[in-house]
C-alpha cells in the first residue's frame, strides 16, 4: 500500500513540475498537516529558479509559520518564495464583501455563462485566482 502512494506522489510530483504557471491561491487559509506542510515545501523547492509560482494569502509572513508549523520549514520556504520575487500588497475591504449577494450570484452566473462559451476550463473555474505574489526566476 505504501509502495503505491509512494510511487502515485512521485507521479503527481512530476505532473506539478511540468504545470507553467502553478498557482496556490489562499495560503493559510487552512493549516497544513506536518506531511503536508513538507510537501508543499517540496513542491516548491522543486520549482525554485525553474519556473515561475504564483502565491496568493491573507496572511502577513510573520504568520505563516502556525501554517506550517514549523519555524525552520517556514524560514527555508520563505526564502525561496521571496528570491527573485516580485510582492503586490492590497491593502484594504475585499471587493467581494462591496457587493451585495445577489449581485455576486448574478455576476458569476454570466461569467461563468460567458466562460462556458469561449473557454470551457474558464466555465470549470480552473482560471479563478487572484494572484498576489508571483516568483520568477532569474
């Protein structure tokens, strides 16, 4: 059974590699298990100076080691994700929260509507993200 998860890791590790642009929207949303906190960082090691990654959180860097629950993980990760870096900061209310609920319904109702008819992974909502950090490499 291991041998099996091992060698479907391995697969998916090669998979992530191969994706342009990977995009981890909403870091620290959800804390991560210790398994799964080293491999995100893996995932990301990997890509370092390879290829860009974008990053997306509401958390400032001095939170993200209850994230990851550990300050050595933590530190290692943050500087790969902040050589080569280019950090946008927004600052303020969340557009999502200005708009009434029915309007946002309505509003992604047509977006979707709209996606579906030129881009059926727009309609899947492979494409919605808000990027807010994105690391390139030299």
């Amino acid at each position: 059974m291991e041998a099996r998860d091992e060698k479907r890791l391995l697969k998916l590790q090669a998979q992530l590699q191969n994706v342009k642009l990977p995009i981890v929207d909403e870091l620290g949303y959800v804390p991560l298990s210790q398994v799964g906190a080293e491999l995100l960082f893996e995932v990301f090691s990997q890509r370092y100076e390879h290829g860009s990654t974008i990053v997306t959180s509401n958390l400032p860097f001095e939170e993200w080691p209850s994230v990851f629950r550990s300050e050595r993980l933590t530190g290692a990760l943050r500087d790969r994700l902040t050589h080569h870096v280019h950090i946008l900061e927004r600052n303020g209310e969340s557009y999502r929260l200005r708009q009434p609920a029915g309007r946002r319904r309505a509003a992604r109702a047509e977006q979707n509507n709209a996606a579906s008819r030129s881009d059926p992974a727009a309609a899947s909502g492979e494409h919605d993200h808000n990027p807010a950090a994105v690391n390139q490499p030299s």
